[in-house]
C-alpha cells in the first residue's frame, strides 16, 4: 500500500473511531489495541478481537495495496 492510500486509510478509520489522524497514528506505532478500541461498542470490540487474531487475515490485509482492498477482506464492499 503506497503512502497515499495509507493516508486515506487511516483518514477514514479515524473518522469512524472519533479521533485524528495523527492520535490514530501515535497509537497504531505504539501497537496500543486497547486504546485504540476504547471508542468502540462491545460489538466492534469482539470484531476487533476476531481479526486481530485471525493471523491468515492479518496477512492479507498487511499486503492489501488499497484501501478498497482492505474493506473487501474485511467483508465491507
């Protein structure tokens, strides 16, 4: 994924979570889940949780080249 699409990315996820983009950022370097997941209802948290443990997922979406590509593993089209 180049850098734009990684900014559109992270554009759009920090937007649903209610935070900026740059505090999204911050804490994905930092691999803090937890507090990344503080904004999200019980529901989201255990999607979370599933695809954060699915190492087969979390390979393809490491190597998803647009965001696009990211929703449609992610089950979103």
């Amino acid at each position: 994924m180049d850098n734009k699409n990684y900014d559109q990315l992270i554009a759009k996820a920090s937007q649903k979570l209610g935070i900026s983009s740059e505090q999204l950022k911050r804490t994905l370097e930092k691999g803090d889940v937890k507090a990344l997941s503080q904004g999200l209802s019980k529901s989201d948290k255990e999607k979370l949780r599933s695809v954060l443990s699915n190492k087969e997922l979390m390979d393809k979406l490491k190597n998803a080249s647009t965001p696009e590509d990211l929703m449609k593993l992610l089950g979103k089209r």
